[in-house]
C-alpha cells in the first residue's frame, strides 16, 4: 500500500470490548444505466469525507473494496451501533439525503433495477473476533482500532479469541490507537 509503513512481523488489532461493523454496497445491474448507477456510486465517497471531517460522529475507518465489476462496497468500523444510526438518520448528513432521493425514486415508480444497494450491520462481543496481520500496514480492524505486536493477545487463533479486555461489554473503544 503506497503511503502506510509497513509493520514488520506479525500484529493484531488493538480492538477491547464490542466492534460495531458496517457492510455497504451496491450493485450494478444495468451498466447502461449510467445516470442510475453513477450517482449512488459517487455519493459514497461524499459520506466518507463528511464523516471524516467529523471524526465525533464514530466512524473509525473504513475499507473501499470491490467484489466484482458490478459490485462495490465499503466495510465500516465505527465506535458503537448508537453512533452508526445517529449518523444514518441525522437530518443534517448527506446519507438522510441520499436516502430521502431514493425513497421518493421508489414511491414514485421511478426505480426500475438498474442498481441494487444493501447494507449488513454486526455488533460483535468481544471473544467473537480476531485478526492477525504478518508485515503489513496498520488495515481493516487494525487500522480502526490500532495494531499490538501478536504476542500481546497470543500467538494462536484461539488465545486471541479468548482475550479479554479489563472493558465492559459496550464500552467505545478509545481513540489512541
């Protein structure tokens, strides 16, 4: 990755207590259909820099990945679930807008299968995630919530799922990392 240093030997993610994770994506049904299909495409981007811009709103990082030529989406860590609808549903973020084009589109008849969108949303406990990353930059959960060398949480798979923080369940991890 161009720009990130590298982290040389093997790392985890620094992530105690709950991890709020956040799938969003799209479809391209119709590549024809580009004043369908562009707009969505280009308004994620917006989102992320407007949450960037605000890092008080949760979002602690996100990953841009594509999983076909049809198919983009964007794997979000954020602080807690209650900061991940606030920013949904808050009035004043560009996603309320989006949202309200797209509902407005669909009552009116106006959406005819051109682009697909879906998200998936999981809160997992702590003891029900790991990671390890050998000779890479800070990514995904790492990047989120900050990397410790491997030995910190355990050499094996197993040690790092049974890890446990001196955080309660819920509790928002910190923003040292």
């Amino acid at each position: 990755m161009p720009g990130k240093s590298v982290t040389t030997g093997r790392t985890t993610a620094a992530a105690e207590g709950e991890v709020t994770v956040l799938l969003i994506g799209m479809r391209i049904n119709r590549f024809r259909a580009v004043h369908h299909w562009l707009p969505v495409l280009l308004a994620m981007p917006r989102m992320l820099r407007e949450l960037a811009g605000d890092p008080d709103r949760g979002l602690l990082g996100h990953v841009l990945l594509t999983a076909s030529p049809r198919t983009y989406y964007v794997v979000q860590y954020w602080e807690s679930r209650e900061k991940l609808y606030r920013y949904a549903h808050s009035p004043d973020m560009f996603h309320h807008r989006v949202w309200a084009i797209i509902n407005r589109k669909e009552r009116a008849g106006k959406v005819r299968g051109h682009v697909g969108l879906w998200h998936e949303a999981y809160v997992v406990p702590e003891g029900s995630y790991e990671s390890i990353y050998a000779d890479m930059p800070a990514f995904g959960l790492a990047a989120a919530h900050g990397q410790v060398p491997v030995e910190q949480r355990g050499r094996r798979a197993e040690d790092r799922f049974a890890y446990r923080s001196r955080k309660g369940p819920g509790t928002a991890p910190s923003r040292e990392a």
